[in-house]
C-alpha cells in the first residue's frame, strides 16, 4: 500500500527522498515478479535502480540489479539473466560502498 504512494509522484530532491523512492519501486517490482507480470517487475527495478544511482545508495541499486536478473531467470531468459547478474556483481560500486 505505501509503495502505491509513489505513484504519480516525484521523490524528494533529497539522496534519502530518492533512496526511499527507490526501495519502494524495488518492493513493487518484488511484488510484480511474485505475480508473474514480469515486465511490471523489470520496470520497477529499472526505476530503483534510475533513483538509487542518483542517490548514490548501492544497497537498493544492488537490489535492483539483482532481482532485476532473477526476473529475467523466472522468465527462462537464461544467457540474458546471466549477463545481467554478472554485470551486478562486477560493477565496483557494490565493492566500494
């Protein structure tokens, strides 16, 4: 229900407004995949991670990236999901933070 406020709206210009924004788009997009309507899923987790790279939070921006990546799993998309999964893992940012 609190993920549904994001709708239509803007976050804060704030690193915590954009953090926020983007955990919520990462709950939407864990609830999409559960109900099998995957590219709801992946476009939420392209949201997330849009936010958490401008608010500069790796926590969420992993997240996306990698339930992004078992999305694309869940879908059978295998050489797909793993490139994908082995792009997260190498991105340096997930190391640095």
């Amino acid at each position: 229900e609190y993920a549904a406020l994001t709708d239509h709206r803007e976050p804060a210009a704030t690193r915590f407004g954009r953090f926020e924004y983007a955990a919520s788009y990462n709950v939407r997009g864990f609830v999409a995949n559960a109900r099998g309507r995957f590219d709801e899923a992946l476009a939420c987790f392209a949201r997330g991670r849009e936010l958490s790279e401008e608010a500069r939070a790796t926590f969420t921006l992993g997240y996306s990236g990698v339930h992004a990546g078992l999305t694309l799993l869940a879908q059978g998309r295998l050489p797909e999901a793993i490139g994908h999964l082995r792009a997260v893992i190498s991105d340096r940012r997930m190391v640095l933070e």
